[in-house]
C-alpha cells in the first residue's frame, strides 16, 4: 500500500505534530515494561554488587543479590531476566564440565530467582564460553572449533538448566544442528514447556567487548568467533538462519547486536511474523553511557529513543542493560 499525500497546502503534515496530545493520536509504536529482557551477570560470594568497569550503572551479583534483583524486577514489571555467570578461572576446562553442573553458578541463581520472584520469567544463556579454558563458545580440537561435540554438550548444559527451573534456553553458540537437538532432549525429559529463544543470527561483532570483561572471558579468548558467528557484512544469511533455527523448533528468535542491525531486525520480522527479539549489547550499553557520562548526550532521552527504535524496527521485545532504569521511568 502507497500511502498517499494531497498536494500543499491541503496536506501539511505538521498538523500532527503540533501537540503532545496530537503526536501522542498518531503515535505508531509504544515502549512498555513488557518489552523487557534484563541480562545480569551472576559470581560467586554473598552479598556482593562489583561495578563492572567497563559498563557503568552494571554489576556483577553474588546469587543472593540476584534473587533481590529479581524481586525489584518483578515489582517493576519486567517480565523476564537472563543470567550470565562470571566464572572462578580456576572452573574453566577444556571439557567445560562445569556448564552442566547442577550445583553450578548459572543452576544457583535459577533456582533462588525461582524462590525469591515465581512471577518473573527466567531465561538462560547455553554457550561454553564462561566454561571454557579457550574463551569458546565451543569445544577447541586442532585450533577449530568442533560442533557436533559442541553441540552434545550443550545439550547436557541446557537439561541442567531447564531441571533448575529455567523457563526460557537462549542458545548464543551458533553451533549447527542444536536447536533441533535441544527441543529433543527437552521434549525427551519432559520439559515440554521450557521455551527456546534462538541466537538465531548472531554476528561477530566488536560491539561484545564490554561482555567479555563482565563475565571474564576477554582474557581466555583466542582468536575470534568468525567461524561460527555471522558476517556483519551479510544479510540474507540471517534469514536462512532464522529459517532454520524455526523448522528445528525455536519458540522465539533473536538478531545480535541490535541497533546496528536494524535493518535484519525488520527484514525478520517481516518475513516470518514470529516473536522476534534484539539485543542492545554490552557495546552499545557502553557507548551510551560513556557519551552521557561526560554530558556528550542526554543519557536518559538516548535511553528511551534506542529502545523504541527496537519497536519500530518490528521487534517485539529487547534484551537491555537499561531494564531497570527504563522500567522505573515508563511506570512513572
Ligand atoms: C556468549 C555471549 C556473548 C554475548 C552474549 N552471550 C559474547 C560473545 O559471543 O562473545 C554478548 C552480550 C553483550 O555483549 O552484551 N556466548
């Protein structure tokens, strides 16, 4: 449909942006709490918030203050949260064992945001990368990285998960072949609810910098991610991503990074009309903040502007390090 425009002066299209009340009528999208996944790095300890350096406004939470973040959470109305573990250096291994411990960091904080806040949705990230001696996000044999091993244990990761009560798996290895092999396994042990939100099209990206230190991973890792994390440079591929990660069972999809990837962001929505989420990563959490910081921008209007362009771009909801902040400004 091409919309169509009167000639001047009988269209003047100032007319609906001559007022709040009128620019309000017109409005074509809306940011709510709704829209809200809050990523929060979890370590060991107790009573411990550690500023991450290079996210300013973020923290590392020992499990206890995951649980009271997950209370704020809730009451805030966001509806889910998404755990990412900074793990002790001396856990990491080449065969990452640890990722499908029971007991482990990511397992604890499952089940005390269960206890603490039943109402808020849990989401996890399945990746061998915080477990990794290599930084990987997959198994390390002859300098490549393996994926039907890679994916066999991710598989084990994601069943620990979903018995500590994760409601929903986020797979961010982009390994091929571990939907399908996740939404087997899930359906095998009778997690027949635990949803999936596929990393579907995750580029490497520089904009994961800030990520790394968070969760202590820049240092383990060599190399980069080239060979299993998407081309910035490329466009239909996601598609074919998405595509595929749909016809394996993934409930919901994602596009990694986000405000530089907008344009995937539209193309997904449009193609497949399925719940379709971005992430504002670690990268461009930072940018905001550092520019705000030394008053470049308005922090708070750049806050709110990046988030609902998510919502025009076709994006259903947004994984934010702003979560709470933005939540606690749109309620008011
Ligand atoms: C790891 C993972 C990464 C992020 C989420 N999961 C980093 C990476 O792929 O190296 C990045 C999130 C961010 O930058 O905020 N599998």
């Amino acid at each position: 449909m091409k919309p169509t425009v009167a000639p001047f002066p009988a269209a003047r299209l100032r007319r609906t942006r001559q007022s709040p009340a009128v620019r309000g009528l017109v409005r074509e999208n809306t940011l709510t709490p709704d829209d809200l996944i809050w990523p929060v790095f979890v370590r060991d300890g107790e009573g411990i918030e550690e500023p991450v350096v290079s996210m300013p406004g973020v923290v590392r939470r020992s499990v206890d203050k995951i649980a009271e973040a997950a209370v704020e959470a809730q009451a805030l109305g966001i509806p889910a949260i998404c755990l990412f573990p900074y793990t002790d250096p001396s856990l990491k291994t080449e065969d990452c064992a640890e990722a499908w411990n029971p007991d482990n960091l990511c397992n604890r904080a499952i089940r005390a945001i269960k206890r603490a806040a039943p109402d808020i949705a849990v989401m996890t990230d399945v990746a061998l990368d915080p477990y990794n001696i290599n930084g990987h996000d997959g198994y390390v044999v002859d300098g490549e990285i393996v994926n039907d091993a890679t994916v066999d244990a991710l598989v084990k990761m994601t069943l620990a998960q979903a018995d500590a009560g994760a409601d929903i798996i986020g797979p961010s290895d982009m390994m091929d072949g571990r939907i399908g092999a996740m939404r087997t396994a899930l359906e095998t042990a009778g997690h027949h609810n635990v949803m999936i939100l596929s990393y579907a099209a995750k580029y490497a990206s520089a904009f994961y910098g800030p990520f790394r230190d968070a969760v202590g991973a820049s240092g383990a890792l060599k190399g980069d991610k080239k060979t299993y994390q998407m081309d910035p440079a490329n466009s239909d591929e996601a598609l074919r991503l998405i595509e595929r990660d749909l016809n394996e069972g993934t409930d919901m999809v994602m596009v990694k990074p986000g405000m530089p990837y907008l344009d995937i962001c539209r193309r997904v929505k449009d193609t497949f009309g399925v719940p379709t989420f971005a992430y504002q990563v670690s990268g461009e959490y930072a940018m905001i903040q550092a520019a705000a910081q030394n008053d470049w921008i308005d922090g708070e209007k750049t806050m709110l502007e990046s988030l609902m362009c998510f919502k025009r771009a076709g994006c259903d909801g947004v994984l934010t390090y702003f979560a709470p902040r933005v939540a606690a400004l749109l309620n008011g």
